[in-house]
C-alpha cells in the first residue's frame, strides 16, 4: 500500500518476444613462418521482437498502465583468433571480437521514450598457456568485454512513474578482466584447475522491472578465486566439486558505502555420480549459496542456503531412458531472492525498510520419459 493505498500496489509484467539466431565459424590449420598454427573466424547474430508492459492491477485486473513497449534488439557480433604454438611449452592465442547493438523501442504509453539507439565496441583477447610439465600447465587471460542494458534504458527520456526527466543509458558498458591459473591431471583420475581473476565494469547499470525504468549505478571491481574439480575414484564413480569466493565492491567513493547489493561471495557445488551401474545411474548433488549484501553498507544480508538434489536413471531401448529428479530432496526452507527495501501494508501508517523474498520451490519431483527410435 505505498502508491496506491486504496487498492494495493499489485502489479503485472508482460514479456512477450520473438528470438531469432544464427551462428556460423571457420577453422584451419596453417602457418605462421615456421610455427604451426590455427585461425578460426566467426559470426553471430541474435534478433528479438519483444511486446513487453507494465501495468497496475487490482485482483489481476489492470486498471492502469505504466509503461507498453515494442522493443527490437540486434546483436551482431564477429571474432577472429589465432591460436600459435611458439614453443612446445607456450601457446598464444591473440583474438578480437567487433559487437553492434541496434535498438529500436516504440512506446505505446509515452511517445517521448520512444526512439533507436546504436552502439559498437572491439574487444581485444590475449591467452597464454605455458607447458605442460607433469601433465600440469599454466594460463594467464586477458581481454576486453561487456554488457547490454535493457533497449527501454537507451530510449527513455521520461521516467514512466513521475514524468520527471531521465537521462538516456549507454547500450554497451565497457568490462576489462584478467586471470591467471593452473589446470593439472598430475593426480591419477583428477582433473583440477584454480584460477584468480579480476572484473571491471564501468557502470552497474539496473533496469527496474518494478518502476519501468533505469536505474544507473556505480562502476564496480570483482575478483576472486575459483576452484573446480573433476574426480574418478573408481570406474563406475565420478566426483565434481566446484568451489567460489568473490570480493565485488563499488570503485567509487560514495557515503552509502561500497558493497554491491545482491553480490554473493561464496558458492559451492559438490556432486556425486554412480554411473555405468548396468542399466542404471544416480546422482546427488549439494548446492551452496553463501550470504551477500542486500544495500551498501553491509548491515543487511541475505542468508545462505544448502540445497540437495537427487537424479536417478534407467536406460529402457536405444536411445531411450526414463529419469527422476526430486529438486530440493530434504525440503528445506531457502529463499531464491532477497531484496531490502521501503514498502508498506495496509495497516502500517507509513513505509518500513524490510526484506521482500521469493521462497524457493519446496520438494518437487519431475519424471522424465526420452525415447530414441
């Protein structure tokens, strides 16, 4: 009851959209002076037709309308690479991707934020892989990238709520990452790689799907570790374990602090498969998600959460097989999102700051019947 006490602040979102693809690629062996070497060039081109709205509703009925768009995107990307064995303990690959966004919004509520946007950017990679010695080799990555922000953002000149004038967003933000690692197979059975990496974004730009509208944030820095690790113990048992730890923090300075909301910094997945066991198979996977900031200061967080999953499988014919998952096998009680913010009830007589949760699905079981003819 924060806008609209009378009636509540129900509201419906709409998305409706159309995607269509391609994606092509060319590789072949040659030479560069004396070193062998491999080209590989390719294209991919994304378009969607989107019929998306916002709309105010009372016991799902609209009864008002925020924002209904028309929204076409094209993504046009090429890349070419060049993979080189300097040495028979040093690789390089040297790549360059060129990205096109085209937007195109037709506001059918607010004429203003209608318009098109267009915006282009070259991402340069670069890898190197030294070894391997004892079946154990080391990398290092770099390379330019980034991220769209909602076509409606591009266009908006008008906050749909207020009527207040926003500036417009940048189709393309700017992101600059580096790792470096070790991959290895130097135990009997284990495949293991750890890597530190490191994330720049020039902006956290967020479109407001509750508001219909952008919300521009601060550039930001994240880097961490990941471990991941492929395990055979025996023939018939197969052991994936997964580790993360993130440090993502704003790179600006600014009052309200420097946590970035909803950036969790842990997660872990461990999972084990009983595979080849005559015509059956099972696995059981454990899913961690640890706690992160829910606003800048750090003094609201999100809890963490254990999850169990259970799969288990039997060939019937060729190519066919039936399968049961059960998702969340113990039931327990997590949440899916968590967000902090103002709202407030009907019998509250002015808005409080509190935590909004979308509980995760409690057990569900799913079985599945593949036929192979």
């Amino acid at each position: 009851a924060l806008e609209r006490p009378a009636d509540g602040d129900q509201f419906s979102q709409q998305d409706k959209r159309t995607v269509y693809g391609v994606s092509a690629s060319h590789a072949f062996d040659h030479n560069l002076g004396s070193l062998p070497a491999r080209t590989e060039f390719g294209l991919q081109v994304r378009h969607d037709r989107i019929r998306v709205g916002l709309f105010d509703t009372v016991a799902r009925q609209t009864i008002g309308v925020t924002r209904d768009d028309k929204v076409q995107e094209t993504l046009l990307g090429v890349y070419g690479q060049t993979s080189v064995e300097v040495t028979p303990w040093l690789r390089t690959i040297v790549g360059l991707r060129a990205d096109n966004a085209r937007f195109r919004v037709d506001s059918l509520s607010q004429t203003a934020n209608s318009g098109s946007a267009n915006d282009h950017l070259l991402s340069p990679k670069l890898s190197l892989i030294l070894g391997p010695w004892a079946k154990t080799e080391f990398f290092f990555n770099a390379g330019r990238g980034f991220h769209s922000n909602d076509a409606r953002g591009t266009t908006t000149t008008i906050d749909p709520r207020t009527g207040d004038p926003v500036d417009k967003v940048p189709s393309l933000v700017v992101s600059r990452g580096l790792e470096v690692g070790a991959r290895t197979e130097w135990i009997p059975g284990l495949q293991s790689s750890l890597a530190l990496w490191k994330l720049d974004f020039d902006s956290e730009l967020v479109y407001v799907g509750d508001a219909g509208a952008t919300e521009p944030n601060r550039p930001s820095t994240r880097r961490g570790i990941e471990w991941n690790n492929r395990w055979i113990p025996l023939p018939w048992l197969l052991v994936d374990a997964d580790l993360a730890w993130t440090h993502a923090r704003f790179s600006d300075a600014d009052p309200a602090g420097d946590r970035i909301p909803n950036s969790v910094d842990k997660v872990a997945s461990i999972a084990f498969t009983a595979r080849d066991l005559g015509p059956w198979s099972a696995s059981v996977q454990w899913r961690y998600l640890g706690s992160g900031p829910l606003i800048e200061d750090n003094s609201v967080r999100s809890r963490s959460s254990l999850t169990t999953n259970l799969r288990v499988s039997r060939k019937l014919w060729r190519d066919s097989e039936l399968t049961l998952d059960v998702f969340n096998l113990f039931d327990r009680k997590v949440n899916d999102i968590e967000y902090f913010y103002e709202s407030q009830l009907k019998t509250e007589a002015a808005p409080v700051a509190d935590r909004h949760v979308h509980p995760a699905e409690p057990r569900t079981v799913r079985l599945t019947l593949k036929v192979g003819f």
